[in-house]
C-alpha cells in the first residue's frame, strides 16, 4: 500500500501540476517532462488518463485492489466477464464477509481473490486529483505479470484486447509500467528483456500519437528475423523471440483516437528484495483469499533456480549488504528509463513525456 501511495504522489505532482513548475519535482533523477505538466481545468472537459501495467498498477490484494473502483473506468473488466481464466483469480470480491471458491477442476477447489472490477493506484489517484479539486477522468488497462509487448500484442489472450483499449479515447495522458523486472539484463533479472521493453514502449507511444495500423510482423518491429530472434543475452542483445513469433502476421487496427499532444510518461518500477537475497521459489496460494505465497519446489522448473530444492539461484547483484543490492538495483532502473524518456523520433520530438521516478523515491 505504501508503494502505491508513493506512485499516486509522484503521478499528483507531475500531472497536476500540484507541485508547481517542473523544477518542483522530486528530487530523484528523473527526465524533465518536454513540456508542462498535464493542468486540469477547474471547470468543462475533464483531463483523460489511462494507466497501462498489471498487478504493480492494480494494486494485487484487497483492500487497494477495490479502492475507489466506482469512479474509476477499469476497461479489463469487461474482458473478464469473457474469458475470466486469463486473470486465474478472477471470481467473487474475495473480500470478508463474501469470500468465494470456485471449482478450477474436478479435483482442486481453490480460494478466489483480485475481484474485479479494480482501483488499485488509478482509484488512489482519482481520489487525490478531487481532493486537490481537479477535473480528470481516470481509466486503467491492466493485467498480471503483463509486458509491453503483451498489452500491443494482445499475447496473454485474444480475448483480453489490451491495445484495444489503448485505443478506445483520445488521452490527454498515458502511463506506462511494464513488467517489473523486465528492463533489466536477463543475466541479473528473471523476467530481464530490455530490448523488448524499450522496443514495445516506443511503438505504444507511437500509437499513442500517430495511430498507424496495418499489418506487421515482429521481425519488422525489431528490425530483421535476425534481430527479432537475437538471444536475450547475446552481446548485441535481442528479444530472443522464436522463428513463429517473429513471422507471425499481426493486423493491428488504426487508432482513430490517436493524439499527437498526449503525454506519455513511464513509470520507473523498484527494486525487488526477492531479487537480491536468498529465498525460496513461490507461488500464489490460490486456497487463499489474498493468494499469500507458498513454497513453489518446482521453483519455476528450474528457470530462475532450481527445481529439486524449490531455492532461487539468481540474485541480482553480489554486494556484502542488502542495502548496496538493492541501491545497484534502483540505480540501474533509473538509467534505463531515464536513457529510454530520453529518445528522439526521426524529427527530433521527444517520445515521452518524463519518468515517474517511484522505484528511486521509494
């Protein structure tokens, strides 16, 4: 909760104006934002904003997960009542007094928590914004364990059409949090694939502003096969995609909502104490309400650890403190997003608005 609390802050700052000028913003290295922050007007059209992640958005348990979720827009809601298997823990509030069970199969009867609809830091932010007396209109395109590349491409489920509702309003501002580790080398990370990141953010902005559709492939969008299929760890990193991936047709529909002057800002993730000390591997408990973690021995099958004692083997950083770990960690996020806000198209526009520096705050 207080990590939220943390990111609705930093989001109050920088798209309120609430803090002033741009010089007013944290003190955290961040990328100054290309032009002013978003102002709501006291009065007539509300400011649109949408926030696209997953569980570090929505907020993963109750209570945050549910709060302020009647006046804000979670646009994955409807995508649940379809295909409700994609969030895995999708039935009944899973909040006292209406727990709920949920038969998955003939044989396993399990406990059902992250009731949508959601509110998480997008219904936090709404509450700020009024408290402040602002005029903004707050939506959240969310899914667990979602990259980038999952919301434009859709590849958790067909169903669940994440680039759909990145292009359902026009936006005056859109924030970016991608999987939390994902921006980091493989080598050091369990989800590490930054070229993908950096890749995916750029085309959602692009997206975000120009709108272009059409078909594609993904050896288009990285360049070549050869770059597309390019070993996560390679020395000139890819994505480390397969050859069906990379040919793979995609039809990606023209946004008509499309606008040049939205703001894009990403959010810098933090840094994740899992990853920098001995533990075991887990997993949600799905007999529980709030899926507490349980020891998970096939540790993931041994891609982050191994799988006959359930111990994680990947740590991020070899200092002697926790601390020092954790500071390699932050520091590195911080490069990476900053490097990335601070891209140029071809005509020499900046693509984003600013990071939010929540993992350096926090």
């Amino acid at each position: 909760m207080r990590i939220k609390l943390v990111l609705s802050v930093l989001l109050a700052l920088w798209l309120s104006g609430c803090g002033g000028s741009g010089s007013d913003a944290p003190a955290a290295a961040v990328v100054p934002p290309a032009t002013a922050p978003v102002a709501a007007p006291w009065s007539g059209e509300p400011v649109q904003i949408l926030f696209v992640g997953n569980s570090y958005t929505f907020g993963r348990v109750a209570p945050a997960m549910q709060y302020n979720n009647t006046n804000v827009s979670d646009l994955t809601a409807r995508f649940n009542e379809i295909s409700p298997a994609t969030n895995a823990y999708s039935v009944g509030s899973g909040v006292a007094p209406f727990p709920c069970a949920i038969a998955f199969t003939t044989t396993l009867t399990v406990g059902c928590f992250e009731a949508k609809p959601w509110g998480g830091v997008p219904g936090i932010f709404k509450a700020l914004t009024e408290q402040a007396g602002l005029n903004y209109s707050v939506s959240l395109s969310t899914r667990n364990a979602a990259t980038l590349r999952g919301h434009f491409l859709n590849t958790g489920d067909a169903q669940w059409d994440l680039r759909g509702n990145i292009a359902s309003k026009k936006w005056d501002a859109v924030v970016l949090q991608g999987q939390s580790d994902e921006p980091l080398p493989r080598a050091t990370s369990k989800n590490g694939n930054p070229v993908s990141f950096s890749t995916y953010a750029r085309v959602i902005q692009e997206y975000i502003h120009t709108g272009a559709g059409g078909t594609t492939t993904e050896a288009t969008i990285f360049g070549s096969t050869a770059n597309c299929r390019a070993a996560v760890t390679a020395t000139v990193a890819g994505p480390g995609l397969t050859a069906g991936n990379c040919s793979t047709v995609r039809d990606i529909k023209t946004n008509t909502f499309a606008n040049p002057n939205a703001k894009v800002y990403l959010m810098q993730t933090w840094a994740r104490p899992d990853m920098v000390e001995a533990h075991k591997c887990t997993a949600a408990d799905q007999s529980t309400l709030n899926g507490a973690p349980k020891v998970d021995p096939t540790c993931d099958a041994g891609s982050n650890g191994s799988s006959a004692t359930g111990v994680s083997t990947l740590y991020y950083t070899s200092k002697t403190t926790t601390t020092a770990n954790l500071g390699d960690m932050t520091a590195d996020m911080a490069n990476i997003f900053n490097s990335l806000a601070a891209t140029t198209t071809t005509s020499g526009a900046r693509r984003f608005a600013g990071v939010l520096p929540v993992g350096s705050a926090f």
